[in-house]
C-alpha cells in the first residue's frame, strides 16, 4: 500500500510535470524550428508563439504563489492577533508572580541582613580605639 502511494505520488510530483514541460517545449520548438518554410517572420510568429507557452506556464505557478502568500499574511495576522491578546494576560501572570518572589525573597533575607547589621555595630564598637 505504501509503495503504490510513493509511486503514485511521484508520479504525480515528478514526472507528469516532467512529462508536460517536454512537451510544451517540444511543441515550441516545432513552431520554431520546422513551421518556418524558411520565412523570417514565420520564425517571430513561433518565437511570439513559444514565448505565449512559457507566460502561460508560468501563470499557474504565479497564480499558486499569490495564494499562498495570501495564505500566509492571513495566518501571520491570525496569529499575530491572538498573540497579542495572550501576552498582555501572561504578563500580569508573571508580574504577580515576581511579587510574590520579592516578598518572600525580603522575608527570607531579613534575618540574615539584621544579624550583618548587629555584627557590623559589635564590630565597630569593640575595634574603637581611642
């Protein structure tokens, strides 16, 4: 089952494309080469003919590109949207959450910082030297 969905899917991907652009080109390069008689202009009217085949080959694929960067700037708006409606509720998320961090970051080093204070103060008084 999976080795006729790989076939089929280049088939479809690789040489069907393959196969249509020879035979564009070998149709373009009939008019050019053999539908000439020897007459100049009949060489410009297949070389405007062959130009005609390769704007029209290029318009599905100009076409397909259109959409899909429509496609994109739709997304990228989509997403950009509720972007922005996220972070602002994710912002006061974390904003409380660093208060909470600070308090207890205060409540945890308060000790410690009186216990440096009153060392501080000992020190002092024991290392005067009058």
């Amino acid at each position: 089952m999976k080795e006729h969905n790989q076939r089929h899917g280049a088939f479809g991907l690789i040489i069907l494309p393959l196969v249509l652009i020879i035979l564009v080109i070998g149709i373009a390069a009939y008019f050019l080469v053999f539908d000439t008689n020897g007459n100049p202009n009949n060489i410009r009217k297949g070389g405007d003919i062959a130009s005609i085949y390769l704007i029209l080959l290029t318009l599905p694929s100009l076409f397909f590109s259109i959409v899909v960067l429509i496609f994109f700037i739709l997304i990228n708006t989509k997403i950009s949207h509720a972007l922005s409606s996220f972070f602002p509720k994710i912002k006061k998320q974390v904003f409380q959450i660093n208060q909470q961090i600070q308090a207890s970051a205060k409540i945890a080093t308060k000790p410690f910082i009186e216990v440096d204070v009153r060392m501080t103060a000992i020190s002092n008084i024991f290392s005067k030297k009058d």
